[in-house]
DNA sequence: ATTCAAACTGCAAGCGCTTCCAGTATGCCG
DNA sequence: CGGCATACTGGAAGCGCTTGCAGTTTGAAT
C-alpha cells in the first residue's frame, strides 16, 4: 500500500501539502497539485480511508437502513441511492432492518455509533421513540425516504394525494363500485403507507358522494400473493357489482390482475385495475399506475444527504409523482353482467 | 462520544486493558473485564470504526459488489450475506456494479483500495483481467459467488447440471420436443451462466438421444418480460409440437406461463414449464423449478467470508440445489392436438 | 522455600492521515 | 520603496484506538 509519505516524497513536497492538494482544501501552487497528482496516479495512491476518516472526521460513507430488499420499490430506492453516492465518490454501508427485533435493536444500538457513516438514510421504516432518538443523537445529518416523521427530516411523497389520484382516475372514468386493496394498521410497518392510502381512497369516494363499502375493502401485505389472494376475495364476493379496484401497490395490483385471469375477469372490459408506485412490470401487465419513481427517490435522497440537510430539521420535502395510464383500466361497461361470481 | 480512555478512567484501569477487555485479546483478569464491560454498558461506549480500523488494521466490514439489485436472486442473496454479516457485528459495504463502466472501473481502481473493507464478497460479476488482477491485489480475501472463476475463490452451483436435472425432469415425464428460454454467450455477464445452463440443456437432450433443435432455444435476458417475449415466439412457430420448455431462471420461466395464459396455451395440459432459481412467486405460479436457495448461497458466503478462507486460494465449492416439483409440469398429452398456432 | 512459567497490567509507540500554526515568499497598494 | 495582505509550505500535534514490550504478580512445580 502507498502511503501518503511516499507520494509527498516522489513529488518532493510535504505529507502536508500532498494532502492538501489532493482533497482541494487550503492553497496548493498549481505547480506543486500537478507533480502531486501525478506522483499519486502513477504511484496508484489511493488514501486510507480510516486515516482519514480518523484525522478529519469525516468518512465518505452513508449508512442505508432499509427494511426489506425483495421489494421492488425498496430495492429500487437503494439502486438509485446507490448510484448518486458512487458517483460522488461514496460508499454505502447497507443496514438491511429485518423483523429480527434483536439484531434491529443492535443496529441501532451499536451498529450506527461506530461513526462509520457521515450520514443516514433511512428508507421507509417505521421508528420508534427510541430509535428515533438514537437516530437524533448520533449528531449526524438523517433523512428519513417514506415519512413524513415530525422528528426526523423527510421526504415523502403524499400517500393520501397518490392513492385519491388513483382512485379519482377510476372514478372520472366512470366507476362506482370500487375495491380497495390495501392495508390498515396492521400494516403500517413504514409511517402509516398502508392507513394513509387508505384513507385517501375512502376520501376519493367522498368527494363523489359515494360511502366506502368495506365489504370492498381487502387488506393484504403489499405483494403480489398478499394481492392476489385478496383480489380473489373480492372477485369472488356475490353481488358486489364491482367494477374496478384499487391497489396500494403495483404489485398487489399485478396480483389482481392474475387472480382476474384465473378466474376469468376481463380486464379492463369487466375490471379496471390500477396500483400505485411504478412497478417496472408494469408495462408488461399493462398495468395502469401512480409513479413514484422510487430510483429517482433515491437520487434525491442521496444528493440531500450529500449536501448535508443543513437546513435546520423538519425538512419535509414533498416528491412528483405521476399517473401513468395503460391498459388495465377503462370505463366500465354499465351494460355488462356482473363478472363477479 | 465516549472514548476509551473514559471507559478505562471509569473501571480504573488503562485504556490498554479496557481495550483487550473488550476486544477479548490478550489477558485480562476476570474482575478487571468486568467492570470494564460495566463501564462501558453504563457509558454507552461503542468503538470508534476509524481507530480502530487504523490501529489494528482490521475494519470489520466485508464489501458486497452485486450486479442488479432489481433481479430476484441478486437481492435475495444480498440479503443472505447481509444477514450472516450483521449477526457477526459486520458492516457491509455495498457496491452495486450496473453497465456504467466508468463507475465500475472507478469501484475496482478506487473504491476497493480505500482499505474500508476485509474482504470482498462478488456476486455474479463476470470479471476482466484487470478486474480480477485488482482483486488480488488488495490482498483482502476474495470470494466470488456464482463462480467459478480460476484464479479467485468461488462458489457455484453446478450450472449444467442443474440444467440439466431440470430438462431430465420433463424428459422423463416423457417430453420430446423441448423448447429451452436461456442465453448465450451475449448474455454472458455473469460467469458464463446462460451459456453453462444452454449446455446442460443440450447435453440432457443428447443422453435421450435427442439433437436440440435451434428453433426451439430463445435467448433471452433473465428478466419476466424477456421470457414472455422468447415464450411467445416459442408458441407462436407453426408446427414444432413442443411440449415442455425449461427456462433458464424462473423470472423468465413466469413470463413463459404469463405467455402462455395470454395465447390460451393451457399449462401443465398442453405445455409443461420449469424453471431454475427458487423464486419466491413460484408458488404462485405453481412452477416447477430447481431451487438453488439464493438466501442460503449468501449465508454461506458471508460465513466462509468470515473464516477468512485460510485455504490459500482457488477454494471452488459446490453449492446445493434441488428439484421443486410444482404444477407447471406434467406427462405430456401425446393425444393432444398441437398447442402452437 | 526456590524457581519458573504463565497471567496480568500499563507504558508508549504507532496506524496514516488532516489541519492548525507559524514561517517564508509573493504580489499589490499607496 | 515600505507595508501589508495573501499565497504557499512544512512542522508537528493530534484523531482514538491496538499491541509489542517489559515489568509485576500469581500459582504451581520442584
């Protein structure tokens, strides 16, 4: 390993001055960055990150804490983060928060005050008062991705205004008898996403003067099974006149969409569907969406991160989205025999 | 922030002692550990990651260069090492490794050298010679998944022979004409695997006696949408009386039933379809397919990681596999009118 | 009781950088 | 041409820990 001495030396000046001309802080002649430069790249010079990180303070690093990687909207967020860093020259040290209470309370604990990281990005998880106030006294900038946590600096995007969107596009196009595919408290594992997308469809509904009717409404755990098999209960409910549903996630909604195809729901003839976030299958699936774009949630992140919040606290920054029409939905046909057996 | 010496000042011993107390090198007397770890506990103390980096030389992190974390079983291995990793205290560096080749250069020449990590851990990255002579020279254990490569530790499943287990399956059910979703050598980012599973595809037909007719073997890229695509060019062929298909990984296996439910081709009646990899919607689907246990493959490479592979080099082992017999396969129906169109 | 090894402890020397500080050189102003 | 600000540079002091070394104590073996 080449040290910093040997590049000061090849390029006969001091440790001090390599160093300065390497990281760009203090004054270095033009002359002396030139020869410094080079001794570096020629000596393959790359510095050691914990001694610097030990003399400065700062580490280059970003921590991630994410919940679950098999989610496509979190493993996109983490792509997207991941790219911004890297380019800035970054690392990220990934915390993957899994329903392991222990080793959940460790990172917390133990993991985060190593003072590897210069900064947390936490993707989507829901704190407690404890680990909030852990985050807090790490003394490090924290941006919370999926809040809005009063405590915390977030950014978010309306969840409410995202699924009343949906909903709406459903509604506009015609559509009375509406399902609801979703969560309630039970699965608010990430700042109330489930009950605030909820509650945007039920006020969706109110705004056209329409009560939500709960035998419509399925609760499920965001994936395309937990989709699919609520989107059967629905399907196959006698009577209910259903004519399209909304899905809190795209892939609860792809789940819907198969379940129509096993059980021989047209859609968008008989059933309109339409999820929320952007699935990339959603093309595929023709699937009609809310985008969120998680990838470009997490460049924005990152670049937030990287200029350090230095506003204060409380920064709630709001982020786009937008509906994305495919094929999945249309007006329904008032016509048509109930496709529900 | 709590440093040793406060710890050691506090169970009034030296900060050298406070350190093996806590480190567990060296001896230290059972009373002196004692209230060293009290202090410490009571204190909040946590090691400072730098320091310690820099003083011992160890950093207690492993890097993860992973190529997509969108893909399925890229994630789920992620999420097997990060787990092992997080269990034993480590860190994890996450290099994420997309087609920007000037940030994947940038990760070999810079990112690695920056000494943050104790070893590397590559998933499925097919590597050039540079890569891999950058690898070695950091002088850090190496572990490459998905391998082998020769000069470098690996572990692999057996890609041929998983493939061909897969396409003995419907041979024995009694499959003739078979139609194989795979790659070939463009498809080659990681070690070779589309063309070792093509491989073992041709070489099961071949123990039947069977020559692998080319216009039944599609390429495609891994993805969902890439084997619906392929699929549908497998049905689409008038007259080929194809049966069975065996995909190259279960993401493109699902886009071959999804084909399949779109052109009315009935599965397992008509078409039998496996596929390779374990996906977690395979029980959705009801796919038949050759689990290789993604998250397992972490565990282990996170642990062997650990053992610091003392085994001087080339240390190649075979990863477990089994066959999952779903609903997607059947005898084929030799009665039955061709499905094709 | 004597000897010796092993257990324990603290001192101090780093690990490889960054940055404060003080000193020298340079340029510009009046 | 003196004076002062500014650019540049190197010395040296850490950053907070680990660990070699040497000294002290203890326990067991003779």
């Amino acid at each position: 390993m080449v040290s910093l001495d040997e590049v000061a030396h090849a390029a006969g000046v001091s440790a001090a001055t390599a160093s300065r001309a390497l990281s760009g802080r203090g004054h270095v002649s033009a002359a002396a960055r030139q020869r410094v430069t080079e001794a570096a790249e020629r000596l393959g010079y790359v510095v050691s990150s914990a001694a610097s990180t030990l003399a400065s303070g700062r580490s280059r690093s970003i921590g991630v804490m994410i919940p679950d990687l098999h989610r496509w909207f979190f493993n996109s967020v983490l792509s997207g983060i991941s790219d911004t860093l890297t380019r800035s020259g970054y690392d990220l040290t990934l915390y993957n928060v899994t329903r392991d209470v222990q080793l959940r309370r460790e990172i917390f604990r133990a993991f985060l005050h190593r003072r590897r990281v210069d900064g947390v990005i936490v993707v989507a998880l829901e704190l407690d008062d404890w680990e909030t106030k852990q985050l807090q006294e790490l003394g490090l900038p924290v941006i919370v991705l999926g809040g809005p946590l009063h405590e915390l600096p977030s950014m978010a995007i309306d969840d409410q205004a995202v699924t009343q969107l949906a909903a709406d596009h459903l509604l506009a196009l015609g559509h009375r008898k509406i399902g609801y595919i979703g969560g309630d408290q039970a699965f608010d594992a990430d700042y109330h996403v489930p009950s605030r997308r909820r509650q945007g469809f039920i006020s969706a509904l109110h705004r056209y003067g329409i009560e939500a009717d709960e035998s419509l409404v399925q609760s499920a755990d965001f994936t395309i099974e937990g989709g699919y098999a609520a989107a059967k209960q629905l399907y196959g409910a006698p009577g209910n006149h259903m004519t399209g549903i909304v899905a809190a996630s795209d892939e609860m909604a792809i789940g819907a969409l198969l379940a129509a195809r096993d059980l021989g729901v047209s859609v968008p003839q008989q059933m309109s569907v339409i999820g929320i976030d952007g699935h990339e299958l959603g093309h595929l699936f023709q699937l009609t969406t809310v985008d969120q774009q998680p990838v470009s949630q997490g460049h924005t992140a990152a670049e937030h991160m990287l200029r350090r919040v230095e506003s204060d606290d409380k920064v709630t920054i709001d982020l786009p989205y937008s509906l994305v029409v495919r094929g999945s939905t249309a007006v329904p046909a008032h016509d048509a025999p109930n496709p529900c057996v």
